[in-house]
C-alpha cells in the first residue's frame, strides 16, 4: 500500500472490457512524508470518489486489478481508499 496525491484526471476515449465507468486518475506517489517519490502515474480510481488534491493511499501489482468489480482486467495501480490523516512517531504528521 502506498501514499499518494491525486494530480488530474485522464479522459480515456476507448475503455478496456471491465474497465468502462472506472476512473483514471494521475497521482503523484509520495514518501512517509508527504513529498513526492517519484513520477506520477496513472491508477484506477475503486473507490470513485477521490478527486484532485486529495490525499489517497494505492496499490500496485496484481493486487491493484483485485480491488476492481472486474478483477482480471490489465491495471498496474488502483486507488483504494482515501487518507483524512497521516500520524508518524515523533508527532509528525
């Protein structure tokens, strides 16, 4: 599971089978922190309520098509649930 911030959306003109209806979503990836790590990529939004600017948590892999209504579809990332906060030892947060 990994931390990330929703960026965009993408607009896809042909949808894979199993796929229609699913959002996109560009996300930037980020450390324990809360800075970015990394590129950003594209993930399938599960929850279908994650928009730009949130904070979100993902998975990659063959776990992240496991999350979807369709699981045998080709997805490397997929948002799978929303972040209201994010508390470290030490008090950071």
């Amino acid at each position: 599971m990994h931390l990330g911030r929703v960026m965009g959306t993408v607009v896809n003109a042909v949808a894979y089978k199993g796929l229609t209806g699913v959002p996109f979503l560009i996300v930037q990836p980020l450390d324990k922190t809360r800075q970015p790590a990394g590129s950003p990529i594209v993930c399938c939004d599960a929850t279908r309520m994650a928009g730009p600017g949130e904070l979100i948590y993902f998975e990659g892999g063959r776990e992240a098509a496991m999350a979807l209504d369709e699981t045998f579809v080709p997805v490397d990332h997929t948002i799978i649930g929303l972040v209201d906060g994010v508390d470290l030892p030490g008090g950071a947060s």
